[in-house]
C-alpha cells in the first residue's frame, strides 16, 4: 500500500485466493484514481465517479450503479440468451455439415466401386463385340472368295473349250482335207455356237463393298449397348426404282421432284444412305436451259430429288448412282405452263349468282328460257353442279381451260375501242 502504483489495489492473503474470484473487486475511475465507479452515466452509456459528473458528465442523467444493474443486466442476459441459441444451432448445422462430409465421401466411395464395375464390364462388352465383328468379318470374307474361285473355276473352263474348240477348227481348217471339213462341219458348228450363246456376266460376280459403320446399333451385349456394325449390302443400280405420283410431269415455277430408293443386288432397300446419287434435268429444246435439282439423303437409303423448272418444254432427266443410270433413267420430264386461275365465279347458276340478270352468261353453255343468256338449274345445257363461270369446269381446284369473257370485259373491250 505504501507504492504509489499499488496504492489503490486490493491484497488479500494466499490462502484465501480460492475465493478471491467471487469477492467484490473495487474498480477506480481512470480519470480520477483515487475515485470508485460507483455510479453510471445514461448518455454516455457507462460506469462514472463522482468527479466525473461533476466535471465531463456534467447535467448527463446517471444513477448508482445498484440501481441500473437490474435494468442493463437483464439485457445483457437476453441477448446471452439469444447468443447461445444461435450457437447451439450453428454446432447442429457444423454436425450436420461434418456428418454430410462422411456420407458424401461414403457416397463417392461406391460410385466409384460401381464406375469401375460398369467400366470393367463394358471393356468386356466391346471386347466380345470386337471379336464377334471380326469372326464375323472372316466369315464373309471366306463366303466371297469361295464365290470368286467358283465364279473362277466356271470362267476357266468356259474359257478351256473355247480355246479347245478353236484350237480342233483352226487345225482343220489348215491341215484337213475338203472332205474331212465338209464332213466334220455341222459337229464343229454347233460346238461353237453353243460355245458363243453361253452367256458370262463380264463384271465379278463378288464385289468388295464391306464396310464398317461405327454409328450403327449393333443390339446389346453383356447387358450393354454396343455400336458398330458390318455393312455388306451395295447398291446395284440396276434394281433401284424411282418412286413418285407423276414425276414425269411438273409446272412452271413450281416445286416438284421424286424420291430415289437404292437397292441392293438382291433387290432390297439399303437402309443406310451414303450413296453417290447425280442427277441433271436438261431442256431438250434449249442447250443453255438446264433445272439444278437438291439431293436430300434420308440416311435409309431414299433420296428425295426436288427441282423447281423456270421454263415449261420436254426436259431430259437422268439419274446416276456410282456413274450408272439406274432402272428407268433417262427419263422425259413434261413442264405445263403455269397453273391458270379462274378469272370467273365457282356457282351452281348464273340465275342465282346474278340475281336473276338475264344478260349474265356462263362459260358452260347453258341457256334458260325466257331470254336468258345463262344457265339455270334444270335447263339446257346446265351441267347439273356447281361449276365455273369462266371455263366451265366442275371441280372447285381445277384449272381454269379459258372461255368467253364476261359480260364486263366484253363491255370494258368496247369501249376501249371505241376510245
């Protein structure tokens, strides 16, 4: 107590330090030293001596801290409340968040078990289809060139007799007498002409068109889907077909075309498209007229071909696949003129459409009694249903054939030229 420093401290003695945490500890003001904080400044929010509102905190409101206490505390203590409550929540969310951790590193622990097990097993399955491919590919490979050797060995022995038969008649001719060719003529004859009408395909009867597309579904596998397949068929244009309602005929600045179907040598549809499809549509008339059509690969072995002509005439169209025209190419393309409109009105009457006007005519050529210049329902000439007035025709999108004008442009014509 005799230093200045530790004047103001309290001491208590050793052995009773166990309790010295729960004894009330005097707290000096560290404006005024010698001061307790007994007191508690409202607007300033804190603890004061009895110098302090005499001097700074001067006319502020503040009360003994006793008094105070129950007030602030009890604050103090709701918010410890609500401070706690948070904490205990945010532990909760911390466990959750540590036991979620476990169960994802637990999660991505078997599926990766199952990535690999699915790889594994799908390794296997290309691998199988692998060597079911090319078991397959063998195959047909041994298929063609048992074919070629027996295409082969008929073309040698075709080619045997007629190398025997040339050589007995080239022999006779030059070392027998006249009596031995004249006797052994009808037997040599008939040798080489049934040597000659044997008919021999001058093209291989094999082709190499095997192919591989890896797009092709090729069925499953072990439980997976597999991809890949062998492609033997070829097109034979030969025995491809053009298909199409008319596609000898088309209009004028209309879009028309026809569809192509590639088949194979067995006749049957490629399902697969790919192919080297030409085609050109000429004028027969005009060298410098030509039509470019569009080449539409449905990818199932159909190729849909669409022109749009500018100038009507006699067009050639042929049609190449692999640079061969296929069965019924070249074929005649007739383009119509443009397709006329009806210029009159589609009625059942000129009676009824007109109002009964005994001038209306129609192009049908009826006539009614009574001085009438058209049509009526049962009178001569009348078709019976409904038709035209300009040309005549029964069916509502039918082209219009022409026919007399009509009483307004006989009446327009006129005076045109009587101006």
């Amino acid at each position: 107590r005799r230093q200045k420093k530790t004047a103001s401290h309290a001491v208590t003695e050793l052995e009773n330090t166990k309790d010295c945490s729960q004894a009330e500890k005097p707290l000096f003001c560290p404006s005024h030293p010698t001061e307790r904080l007994r007191l508690f400044c409202e607007q300033c929010d804190q603890p004061v001596c009895r110098d302090c509102v005499v001097d700074k905190h001067r006319q502020h409101p503040y009360d003994f801290t006793g008094n105070v206490i129950h007030r602030h505390g009890d604050a103090l203590r709701e918010l410890l409340k609500s401070t706690q409550q948070r904490m205990g929540t945010l532990e909760g969310v911390l466990n959750e968040i540590d036991d979620m951790g476990s169960a994802v590193c637990s999660r991505a622990a078997a599926v990766a078990t199952e990535i690999c097990l699915f790889a594994s097993g799908y390794v296997k399955a290309i691998e199988e289809h692998r060597d079911r491919l090319l078991k397959q590919l063998e195959d047909l490979k041994v298929q063609k060139e048992n074919l070629l050797h027996l295409r082969k060995a008929q073309l040698q022995q075709l080619l045997l007799d007629m190398r025997t038969g040339v050589e007995f008649t080239e022999r006779l001719l030059t070392s027998g007498s006249d009596l031995e060719i004249l006797l052994t003529k009808g037997v040599v004859a008939s040798r080489l002409a049934k040597l000659n009408s044997i008919a021999y395909n001058t093209h291989p009867s094999v082709e190499d068109g095997i192919q591989f597309c890896p797009q092709e579904r090729a069925g499953q596998c072990r439980g997976y889907e597999v991809f890949g397949a062998i492609l033997n068929k070829v097109v034979d244009p030969a025995r491809c077909a053009l298909l199409g309602e008319d596609f000898h005929s088309a209009r004028q600045s209309k879009l028309t075309g026809f569809t192509l179907q590639c088949n194979d040598t067995t006749g049957e549809q490629m399902g697969r498209g790919g192919e080297a499809v030409q085609v050109t549509i000429t004028h027969k008339d005009k060298r410098d007229c030509a039509v470019k059509p569009t080449v539409c690969d449905n990818g199932d072995g159909t190729y849909h071909i669409s022109y749009n002509p500018e100038q009507p005439g006699l067009y050639a169209v042929c049609v190449y696949v692999k640079g061969q025209h296929v069965k019924g190419s070249p074929f005649t393309l007739i383009v119509k003129k443009k397709f006329r409109e009806h210029h009159g009105v589609f009625h059942c009457c000129t009676f009824c459409s007109s109002g009964g006007q005994k001038a209306a005519r129609c192009a049908c050529g009826g006539t009614m009694p009574g001085g009438y210049q058209g049509c009526g329902h049962g009178h001569k000439g009348h078709p019976g249903c409904p038709h035209w007035s300009c040309c005549g025709q029964v069916k509502e999108s039918s082209e219009c054939l022409g026919g007399p004008p009509s009483d307004a442009s006989q009446r327009s014509l006129l005076r045109t030229v009587a101006l």
